[in-house]
C-alpha cells in the first residue's frame, strides 16, 4: 500500500467509499421530482396499469413538499402563496395601470377602449 502513488491511492479510497465523496452539483439526488422514485421492471413498455389519478395524487403530495426542499429553499417558486405582500406595490401598481390613470392619457383611453371590445370583466387593475 505504501508503494501506490498518491492519487492511486486516492482513487482506490474513492472507490471504496462512494458515499464520502461530496460531489459539486447543483442538483441533489434527494432533489423532489414529479414522478414517484419506483425502479421500471421493463423500461421498453410502460406501465399500462398507472391510472392518471396517482399521477394527480403525485403531484398534490408533492407540491407542498417542493417548497420545504432544500435545494429548491432559496430559489422562487411560482405561483405560490406569498406571505410578503407589500401594501405599498399594490398602491404604486394602481397608479401606474390603474382605471383612473388609463383615462387621463390618450393611450390609456385606446387600452380601455380595446378591453372594453374584447368583453373584459376587468378593464384595468
């Protein structure tokens, strides 16, 4: 053992303990994914027998645990509830592209026209 060099040495101990060996990836392997973690019998055919509600079933158990993942901790994650809701954006967002600003403007006048043709319940914010 003494007479390897030391990165055969290295790649031996590598080889013997994969799980020490920290890779540097972004992606984990614990990283949640839609589909459930089942190893394929026959990955040619796939399983006809899957009915599309445990896919559904699926991603309703897995959605809440998508934002209590680690990796996935620290990035935005769309369409969810957000718990930060300023009060002052709402009221900069309704003067800038609000109902009263749309009027005052002869661009804004041509906005509500047009939504307004359209059948827009809403014609501005």
């Amino acid at each position: 053992m003494f007479s390897l060099p030391r990165l055969a040495r290295a790649a031996t101990s590598a080889t013997k303990s994969p799980l020490g060996i920290r890779t540097f990836t972004f992606l984990s392997p614990l990283r949640p994914t839609v589909l459930p973690r089942t190893p394929l019998t026959n990955p040619v055919t796939p399983p006809s027998s899957a009915p599309q509600n445990a896919i559904e079933a699926a991603t309703e158990t897995l959605m809440p645990r998508i934002s209590e993942s680690p990796v996935l901790r620290t990035l935005q994650v769309r369409c969810g509830p957000r718990q930060n809701f300023n009060a002052i954006t709402h009221i900069i967002r309704k003067r800038r592209h609000g109902f009263l600003s749309r009027i005052r403007t002869r661009k804004g006048r041509n906005i509500l026209k047009r939504r307004q043709a359209k059948k827009r319940t809403n014609l501005s914010h």
